[in-house]
C-alpha cells in the first residue's frame, strides 16, 4: 500500500488467528436490514464465523487472512456450494475488513485470493449473498464485476412481527 500503511499479507488461516477472527465478526452485521433482531443477527454472524474457522482448509473450505505486521486487518471463508441448478460453485461466506483497513484494497486481495482459491478447486463461478441494505458492500462487489442473481424479498405479516428494540 503507498499510502504510508503498513504493508498486507495474504495468506491462510492459522490457529493463532482465531481470537483476532472472531473479533472482526461483528463487522458482518453492518447493513443488516432494521427490522432484524441485533442480537440475534450478532449471534448469527459470530456463529457463521466460528464455524468456518472449525472448518478451517479443510477440503471445499478455506480460510485466508490478511495481516498488517502481527495484527490481522481482514479475513475471507469460501467453499463450494451447490446451486440449485446442480451446479457447483465457489462461494464467499464471510468477508470482512477492520475498519482501520478500509479502503486500502485488503478486502479486494482477499476476494481475489477466493477467487484464486475457487479456481484451484476447478470451480468456473464464484457467489456470494450480502444484504440489500449493505449499499457500500453491493457497490463493492459490483466493482469488482460481480453481478446480483437473486433477490430475496421479505414483508412483516403481523403487528408483532418486528422484534422490540429493548
């Protein structure tokens, strides 16, 4: 980076990494959409990400860091998931970078070590899923040429439907 930041390495996940993982976890639940119980998408995403580091890269997942001097910055899971087509793909479950990062290509080198990844498994088509609220992550994503499939819609059927914000 020629900013003056510290330089970043990619690599894969190690076990010494885990306590540094799990605390970048709750960047994953910015844009999330308002009606969501916090806590419960809090819970979520530190499970998502403990599970991918249980998983670790072993085969059809892998983990891959990046790490500014001895502090990770950033950390990206992919495996391989059949779409409902039949067709395997590569795809990103969690990718985030710290906010001290941001904006200094970490997160573009860590799609692209997915990417590399998701070729080395032979895959031709790699997927993701981000929230329609998250502007910044779906412009993001569109930058680096990913085009939006699916759109899933969600509407409240109750009064009672959305979660109280005690």
């Amino acid at each position: 980076m020629s900013d003056g930041r510290a330089s970043v390495t990619i690599r894969p996940y190690r076990d010494a990494d885990h306590d540094a993982v799990v605390a970048l976890a709750p960047r994953l639940t910015e844009g999330v959409a308002p009606w969501r119980d916090a806590s419960a998408v809090a819970d979520a995403v530190r499970s998502w990400v403990t599970g991918s580091l249980e998983r670790g890269n072993g085969p059809g997942h892998g983990v891959i860091v990046a790490t500014s001097g001895d502090d990770v910055v950033g950390f990206i899971t992919v495996s391989t998931r059949r779409h409902f087509t039949g067709q395997t793909d590569a795809y990103i479950g969690e990718l985030v970078v710290s906010a001290e990062a941001e904006g200094a290509g970490v997160g573009r080198a860590l799609v692209a070590a997915a990417e590399t990844w998701a070729r080395g498994h032979g895959l031709h088509r790699i997927t993701l899923e981000t929230g329609a609220a998250n502007a910044r992550a779906r412009g993001f994503y569109r930058a680096l040429g990913y085009e939006e499939e699916e759109v899933r819609l969600s509407k409240p059927i109750s009064a009672d439907a959305r979660p109280s914000s005690k």
